[in-house]
C-alpha cells in the first residue's frame, strides 16, 4: 500500500496547524512552511475543513487552525479521510462484496495481519506524536 501525496500533505497540513495553534494560518502561509502548491493544499484543506478536523476563518485576517486539539487527531483519522479505506486487499474493505475464496484463502491471513498492523499504528500515533517527533528531530537548535 502506497500512501498518495494527499494523505501525506493532509498530515503535514495537520502538523502544520498544530505547530501554529492559537493562530489564524493562511493558505499561502501554510503551503509555503509546508512546500505544497497553494492550489493542491486548497483541495485538501477544503476536505479537513467538510471534515471538521479544521476551522476556518472568513475575511481579510482570516485562515485555518485546528478544530480540535492534536492529540484529539489520530494519524488513522487524517489518513482515512483522506485515503479512504487502509486496507491492503479490498476484501478486507469495510463495504466489500464478500469473497467467495475466503473460507479457502490462504493469503488473505497476511494481509489480515499487515492490516491489523497498519492500524494498531495510525489508531494510536495522533498529531501530537508527530510534533514531538518533530521536536526532537529539530531538537532547540542549539549547537557547541
């Protein structure tokens, strides 16, 4: 499974407002912290915000911060909303068609596993986790 670029920019957007919380971000602000096209964070941010992950404020003053706090945001949320389904097979997909092999399927147990692994990750890691990873990758800046 690939994540596409909407998925990582989403989480990078998230991170963003985070990193910036108690402020108003703008659009352009934001993509270029982030290196993002204005117009590609526009689609993405328009998401979030029908979501409800995001804020907006209308107006000359007016951008984007987060609804809610980070830890209030796991990385499964953004990734789900952004993805779709995390699922390796589509036969481990909440709304498919149920196969006619599972009973039979060998490999579908793998795929369970991998499944069950991606998501005792995104389900537990939220926004907050990734700003102090973040954190201690920047680290203060101070040098000898």
């Amino acid at each position: 499974m690939t994540i596409s670029t909407k998925g990582r920019y989403a989480l990078r957007i998230m991170l963003d407002l985070a990193n910036h919380s108690g402020e108003i971000s703008k659009v352009k602000d934001i993509a270029a912290r982030q290196d993002i096209s204005e117009k590609y964070m526009e689609q993405i941010i328009s998401i979030l915000n029908r979501a409800g992950y995001v804020r907006s404020t209308r107006g000359a003053q007016g951008g984007y911060q987060l609804a809610r706090k980070p830890e209030d945001y796991t990385i499964g949320m953004v990734l789900r909303l952004t993805e779709g389904s995390l699922a390796p097979v589509e036969c481990l997909d909440e709304n498919a068609v149920p196969c006619e092999r599972v009973s039979q399927c060998a490999t579908v147990e793998v795929y369970k596993k991998m499944y069950e692994a991606l998501c005792s990750v995104v389900d537990t890691m939220t926004i907050k986790d990734l700003q102090d990873i973040e954190e201690s990758k920047i680290g203060d800046g101070y040098v000898i």
